[in-house]
C-alpha cells in the first residue's frame, strides 16, 4: 500500500519541491501553503501517514498545528522542515512530540532519510505495542542493521568500504565527507605525519557510525539526555567498536570512532574518558565535529562572516569539550584556509 504524506509550506514552491522528491520515491502526496486548510483535509477522513510541516507562517504555525494533531490525530506523526536553524528549537520541537526536524535547505537523501526512518518507526510501534518507546524501537532496528552491515565489510577493499558505508547511510555523506576533510586540514595544520592524517581523514569519515543521525547532535547539545536516550546512544557507540575491532579494513581507526564524543574535561559519552586518555584523532574530530555541525553544517557555509564567532565559540569551549593544544592550532586559520579545506571536500572519494 503506498503511503500518503501531507505537505505543510507557506511557499507553493517549496511544496512543489518536496512533494516531487517524495512522489520520485514512491510516496503519495497532498500539499498545502495553510494550517488550516491542513487541519481541515485530516478532519476529512483523508488517510495520511506523514505531515511535513514548516515552522514559522502566517495563521496556524507549525506549533501550533502539531499540537492539534496530537490532539486529535495521535497517531499520524509530523516531522519539521524549516529554516529556523537553532538548536533549542529544534529540540523543544522533538520534545513536544515531533519526529523529526530537518533544517533547509536540504538534500532529497535527507529528506527520504527522515520520511523513512518515522515511517519505519511508526510501523514498528504499530506491530509492538506501547510498552516500549518509539526512541527505544528505532535504536534497536538501526542497530541489528548497523551490525549485519558492518560485518558484511569484512576483507572488503577500501573502494567496497566506502560505498557499503553509502549504503549503511546516505543521509549524511556529505557532512562526513566534510568532517574528514577537516579533520584532515586540523591535522596539517598540528603537522601530523601522513600516516596520522591519513588515519585520521578515514576515522572522521566514519565517525558517526553507529549513532543517530537525526537525534545525536540535538541530544547531546542539549545537555540532558534523559537516561534511555543516553542509553541508546552509549549503546550505538559500544556495538560500532565491537564490530569495527574485529574487521581488518577499519581495526586501525576503531578507538578513535569509539571515542570521538568524549569530552576533554571526562563529560562526554560513553566511557567518561579525560584529556591524554581520549586519543588524539579523536579529540581533532570533537572539535571538527562541533565547529560544522554548529556553524557550517547544511549548507550553511559563510566562512568569511562566521569565523570570528566560530574562533569565540572554540575558546569559550576550550578545556571544556575542546582539547585547549587543537583549538590553539586552529586558530590561526583564516577564512581563506577553510574555504580551502572545504574545497578539498568535493575531490574526496571513499
């Protein structure tokens, strides 16, 4: 049966958009520039599956429209995709009952990522009940997928690895084409031998393996895990190193992707480990990782406007989540040396 998903966007246009890249995979799809006129084609009878909603637009917003729909249609989940680029937001949507939030402009793996990921989520719920929550589901599916996966990469050369990596999960190739390419460039610029770069380049591109694309960066900025999601997390973290150690092709880099959410003042997740004992590939990718995904992630890449804060924001979190020896190298960087370095990012092949 093909699922039906309603679009929620103030600009025809972009309604257009995301209906066509839905309709490209198969969905079916109901669009609308109106909270309200939404609202009225689920009190139809309208089957739908999936809302797709903006944020931010004249009359019924997107607040308050998945209120009403919590209210009186439970069981059909929404998801966010806005411009409104902030991290608090997005997670006091995801707490007030969203499943999900995507940041435009986006790419169409993204998007189909997402749609995906909650329809699945919802399906299984559907098969197993209340007893066990959504967050708790989607964690355990997306583990017995990342282990069959990985240990499909065994005695696979590098060219087989990077693309079985694509295919564990496309929805952020590039933003870990981005962080090795970074890291790589941090680790030029510590003047690391080739080999470290090296090591260092392939650990950052497969750092995320494992963990929650759509939830991880919002959680653990949040600062309050609530204790299952920061079981799930540490659980994802623990069962990418166990896999990894055991496969040729990746043992050399299994520390650093086990380690790369530690923080320097023994904070971070999922050991509690503390400065020397967080190795040092993976505290590079710490730092990488926070700069893009706070600043440049997405399309937002304004090096010349952002670097000033991007350099306080670094300093502010100097000693704390940041190793204070990579934030010094770092900061000589200029615009120009990022721009540089993110140009590095389209000639990369895995």
């Amino acid at each position: 049966m093909v699922e039906r998903i309603l679009i929620v966007d103030d600009e025809e246009t972009i309604c257009e958009i995301i209906s066509s890249m839905l309709v490209g995979a198969g969905y079916e799809c109901q669009a609308t520039t109106s909270g309200v006129e939404a609202l009225a084609w689920l009190r139809s009878g309208a089957p739908f599956d999936l809302i797709v909603s903006d944020m931010m637009r004249p009359g019924l917003d997107g607040p308050a429209l998945l209120e009403r729909v919590l209210a009186e249609f439970p069981a059909i989940p929404l998801i966010f995709a806005t411009s409104v680029y902030d991290h608090s937001i997005a997670l006091a949507a995801l707490r007030n009952g969203a499943r999900g939030y995507l940041n435009k402009p986006f790419e169409p793996g993204e998007l189909l990522f997402m749609v995906s990921r909650v329809l699945e989520t919802h399906r299984i719920k559907a098969h197993t009940g209340p007893d066990k929550s959504e967050f708790d589901l989607w964690t355990t599916a997306r583990s017995e997928q990342l282990r069959k996966t990985l240990l499909e990469m065994e005695g696979v050369d590098e060219e087989k690895l990077g693309h079985a990596w694509r295919q564990l999960d496309t929805y952020g190739e590039q933003h870990r084409q981005q962080v090795a390419a970074f890291a790589a460039g941090v680790g030029r610029a510590m003047n690391l031998s080739k080999e470290q770069i090296s090591g260092l380049a392939r650990g950052a591109f497969i750092h995320d393996v494992g963990q929650i694309s759509a939830f991880r960066d919002l959680l653990l900025d949040s600062g309050k895990l609530l204790p299952h999601e920061l079981a799930a997390l540490c659980r994802g973290c623990n069962d990418a190193y166990a896999i990894l150690k055991t496969i040729p092709g990746l043992k050399d880099v299994a520390e650093t992707v086990y380690a790369y959410q530690e923080c320097f003042d023994g904070t971070g997740h999922p050991r509690g480990l503390k400065g020397s004992q967080i190795p040092l590939e993976a505290r590079i990718i710490t730092v990488v990782h926070g700069m893009i995904t706070a600043n440049w992630g997405r399309g937002h890449r304004d090096y010349a406007r952002s670097i000033a804060s991007v350099k306080e924001e670094m300093q502010r979190r100097s000693g704390r989540q940041y190793d204070p020896e990579i934030v010094e190298a770092i900061l000589p960087m200029s615009a120009d040396d990022w721009e540089d370095v993110d140009a590095e990012t389209r000639l990369m092949r895995w």
